[in-house]
C-alpha cells in the first residue's frame, strides 16, 4: 500500500472517530436536559456518565498517536528497505 494511502486513511480514520465522539459527548450533555418527565439524575451518576463517555475518546487519541508514529516510521523504512533491494 502507498504511503499517501496510507495517511489518507489514517486521517478520514481520525475525521470519523472525532465526528462520532463529538456525538457521544453531544449526547451526554444534552440527554439530561430534554428528560424533564424522567426524575433528575444524581450528580455522582452524571459524573460518571460524562467519564465513560471522555474516557474512550482519551483512549483513542492514544491509539492514534501510536499508529501515527508507526505510519511515519514506515515513512522512513521503506526509502530504506528500497534502497537495500535494488
């Protein structure tokens, strides 16, 4: 695969994730609000419930910070691995 390919992927991979947990954290702060018929939540649940839902997006930064950096290692191999083939 190219390496162009590659980071195209990457960063439309990036785009999506950060899309959907803009969503979820939409949603988590929203939710609360709209349920005026349902008895209010407690604040230690809501605490709670916002954690889970920033806890997955801090996981996923880290994720694609790891696969960044084994993306622009490869950046550097593959001149190399090139070069020892011809």
């Amino acid at each position: 695969m190219s390496l162009r390919i590659a980071d195209a992927i990457f960063w439309i991979a990036v785009a999506c994730c950060a899309l959907a947990q803009a969503a979820i954290l939409q949603s988590v702060f929203v939710s609360p609000a709209r349920a005026a018929d349902r008895e209010p939540a407690s604040a230690t649940r809501r605490v709670a419930e916002i954690c889970w839902a920033i806890l997955p997006g801090v996981a996923l930064v880290g994720v694609f910070v790891f696969t960044w950096r084994a993306i622009q290692a490869a950046h550097v191999v593959a001149p190399l691995a090139a070069g020892l083939t011809q």
